[in-house]
C-alpha cells in the first residue's frame, strides 16, 4: 500500500496501535479518519492532530457500523483505505466455565466487526484507485494464547478471512493484507 495520497478510516483510534498508526498517517499528509466509541477520546485525538477526522463507531453493533459506513462515504468520497484495527482481548479460560457475554462480545467486536465493516465500504472501494484493507490480526493468529482461547480464535478467523477476501478481489484495485502491529514495534505485514 502506498503510505501517503490516502484516504484513510482507521477503526479503534482513539488508544495504543490504532491511535498511533492516525497520527503517523496523518503526519505522512494522509487525510485520516478515525472510529471508536469514545467520544471524549475521538474529540481529544483530532484536536491533538488538526486536520484528522473522527466518526463515532461502535464495532459490535451492526447498526452503528452502517451508519458510520454511510456517513464515511458521503462525507470523505476520495475514502480508499480501510484499517480494521478495533479489537478487546479478553482473558478467558476454556477448562471451565465461559463467560457467555463475553465470547459473543469478543467475537463481535475483533471478527464480525471487521466483516462487516469491509462488507459495508468494499463496494465503495472497488471505485477507488489504489484502494485498500488492513485487517490487524495478531501473532497469536498462528500460535493461540491458551488463557486468550477466544480473542486467539477470532484472530485466526479474521485471518483466514483476509485470505478469502484477498483471493475474491484478485483482479481489482483493492489489495488485502493481513497486519501485525506488535506493541514497541514497527508495523509487520504478512502477505499470504
Ligand atoms: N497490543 C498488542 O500487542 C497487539 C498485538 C497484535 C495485535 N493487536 C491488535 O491490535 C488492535 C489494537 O490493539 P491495542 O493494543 O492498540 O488495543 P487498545 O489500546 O485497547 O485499543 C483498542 C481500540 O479498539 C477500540 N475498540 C474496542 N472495542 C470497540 C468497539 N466495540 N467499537 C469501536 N471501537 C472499539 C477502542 O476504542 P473505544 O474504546 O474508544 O471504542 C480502542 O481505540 C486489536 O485488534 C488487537 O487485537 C494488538
């Protein structure tokens, strides 16, 4: 993906990596965007960064997600690149019992949560040039944290599902990449 020249809605800005990867775009002269719930962190983020843009979005809610998908569109047209970053890591311990709540939550917000953000723009970005999705998965995609079962699975999910998403839109001008953004480091992408 080329790092300036974008339009750029980053879900999950408003703390850690994906607070972090607005204001590195936004210094590169990208125009960016950012989602989160947290409307006091979403105003604090932009006025720290004049110029970013935030919309309220709350991952796990199907609804929230269609209104910011439609309010992205509207306002931020040149919009090409998506960053699925929002996540929770719960720690969880399969040997006994489950917090319901919280697997369905966990699932929602880190695998459903990126599906249907990318279902809602995808359609957008296949008209943009040089579009493009980012899903942050996590190193434990590949080897699961046993006491994070559930956080570990969705991430091994939303992998598998770069791969497919990949595959399907072979042959546009949207790419798909799998992200790794471990704390204290610099951005690692897997490509396959
Ligand atoms: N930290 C690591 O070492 C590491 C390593 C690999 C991958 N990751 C992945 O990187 C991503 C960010 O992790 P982080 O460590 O930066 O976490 P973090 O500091 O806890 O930030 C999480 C972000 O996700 C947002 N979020 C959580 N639930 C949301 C919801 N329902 N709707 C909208 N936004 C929601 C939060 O915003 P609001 O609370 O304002 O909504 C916040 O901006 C996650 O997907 C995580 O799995 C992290």
């Amino acid at each position: 993906m080329q790092l300036t020249d974008n339009t750029i809605f980053i879900t999950g800005g408003t703390s850690g990596i994906g607070c972090g990867l607005a204001e590195a775009f936004h210094k590169l002269g990208n125009q960016v965007i950012i989602g989160g719930r947290r409307k006091a962190l979403l105003d604090e983020v932009t006025r720290a960064n004049p110029g970013m843009r935030a919309v309220e979005l709350d991952i796990a809610d199907p609804a929230s997600i269609e209104r910011a998908a439609a309010t992205l569109i509207a306002d931020y047209p040149k919009l090409n690149v998506l960053i699925n970053n929002a996540g929770i890591m719960p720690f969880d311990d399969l040997s006994g019992p489950v917090d319901d709540a919280t697997a369905v939550s966990t699932i929602d917000t880190n695998l459903l949560g990126p599906i249907r953000m990318t279902a809602g723009l995808v359609g957008h970005l296949k008209r943009r040039p040089r579009a493009a999705i980012v899903n942050n998965t996590s190193v434990l995609a590949y080897v699961p944290l046993a006491t994070s079962a559930v956080y570990s699975a969705t991430k091994a999910a939303l992998h598998s599902c770069t791969l497919s998403l990949r595959f399907v839109l072979r042959g546009t001008n949207v790419t798909v990449t799998a992200g790794l953004f471990p704390r204290g480091a610099s951005p690692v992408t897997m490509t396959s």
